[in-house]
C-alpha cells in the first residue's frame, strides 16, 4: 500500500470548508454487513484497554484518496468496540484533486499537523492512523494495526474521567505538561458515500465514526477540575472525551460519555 503525502511544506493556511452535494446511505447491503463481522472478529479483545480506558484510535483519511479504503475499513471494523475508541477524521487537502470530501473540516487537517509537528515530521499523509496520540502507522496492515493496539492499551498517567448531566470531571494527577481537555463528537452510524469524482470516482464508500465536532473545553493541570460541557445539537452523534499533552502530544486519558 502506497502512503498518499500531497502536502509536502503545506502552509498554516488551509482550505475553506464548502458543502458538496452526495449520495449517502445508512446501513449496508447483506454483503457489505457480513464483511465488516468478518473484519471486526480479525481484531481480537484488547487485554490491557477496557470500556473505562479505551485505547485511542485517530485515523486521517479522505474520499479522494484511492488508498484510504483499505484503511477505512480497518477502523470502520474496530467502530463498535467497547475497548476502542475509533474516530475518523476527514482532512481538506485532497479536495482541490478532484472531489471535496463531504465530511472535511480544516481543523481536522490543523489536527494532523499538530500530530505531525510534534514528532517532527515535514509533511503529512494519507491514510494515517494514530494510536494513543503516540505510534502512527498507515492503517492499511491490519496485523500492524493490532500489533499497535496490544502495544499502547490504554492511555496512561491520565486522570480518571466522569461525567453526569452538562458537566464533565476530572481527577487529579502529575501530567508532564498541561493537557487540553477535547469534547469529540462523532457519528457511529454506518454511512455510503457515492463518490463522483477523482480518484474514487464511481465508488461508493462506506464511513463509520466520522467526527463532526471538536471542541476544546479547557486544560488540566493535574488538580480536579470540572468543565461544562455544551448542550448537544444533534442527538444522532456520540461523544467522548480526550485528554491530551501539549499540542499534538500523546493522549493520556479517554472515555465515551
């Protein structure tokens, strides 16, 4: 699988987020359901992840990549696990090759330079998926993937995570540097895109944990703290919540709410 990087010293300036029209579908074909059972009994249970702490699954991809799907899949296959958090972030910098992913924003993009800058790499790429904040990896390999995923388990040295009714809570801990507190919000549902255009024209590509939403509610320095987190707008999307080093540094805490 060959690593699609189009965005050799890309400037701080991105694209514009502009709507595109296209087909989506909710729910697979009996074929396409079997598949990812299959997909998703390939990745055995993460002994050292649980539903509390779950290990942390980023993935970059784009609907104009013709080498994203394979990745996709992976992650799409790990979407309903209780030990994994998958989330899928479309980036904007294919979009002038052709087709504009519908799902795109340019702080998903701002996100994988972070994670790029961090560990001082030149360029990103696609398809990218970042475990924990920490190792990345194409994404494509499934047995690299799950080689990741027993490596990193859990986030650690993070503080424990709860949440009731608009408020979130954090405990106390020693973080090696302050850490932002992000709000995800993602779409678990299953979701075909009829792509019509570049290099995935005339596919129709299934999506699943799409995020749509990423919102920082403040920092944690080690003490408790409380945030208030924003009534949501859109019921048909999850949430979870990431606490991450520095900017673009490992992630050392996680939960779905």
């Amino acid at each position: 699988m060959i690593l699609r990087s189009i965005a050799l010293g890309m400037p701080r300036k991105f694209l514009s987020f502009v709507a595109v029209p296209a087909v989506l579908a909710f729910g697979a074909c009996e074929k396409g359901a079997n598949q990812g059972a299959a997909a998703a009994a390939a990745f055995p249970r993460i002994v050292s992840a649980s539903v509390t702490a779950p290990v942390v699954v980023e993935e970059f991809q784009s609907q104009g990549c013709s080498s994203c799907p394979p990745a996709n899949a992976n992650v799409n296959a790990l979407a309903g696990r209780a030990d994994v958090l998958a989330l899928s972030y479309a980036v904007t910098y294919w979009d002038q090759l052709g087709w504009k992913d519908i799902f795109d924003q340019p702080g998903f993009t701002q996100r994988q330079w972070d994670y790029a800058r961090h560990a001082g790499r030149g360029n990103v790429a696609t398809p990218q998926v970042i475990v924990n904040g920490k190792t990345a990896i194409v994404g494509s390999n499934r047995a690299e993937l799950q080689q990741a995923l027993a490596r990193e388990g859990s986030p650690k040295s993070g503080p424990a995570i709860s949440a009731s009714v608009g408020m979130l809570s954090l405990g106390a801990g020693k973080p090696a540097e302050p850490a932002t507190v992000w709000l995800v919000r993602y779409d678990p549902r299953e979701q075909w895109v009829s792509i019509r255009a570049g290099e995935n024209a005339g596919r129709k590509l299934p999506h699943r944990n799409i995020v749509r939403e990423l919102t920082a509610l403040g920092h944690w320095t080690g003490k408790p703290a409380q945030f208030t987190l924003p009534s949501e707008r859109d019921s048909g999307l999850r949430s979870a919540i990431l606490v991450q080093e520095g900017k673009g540094g490992p992630i050392v805490a996680a939960r779905q709410l």
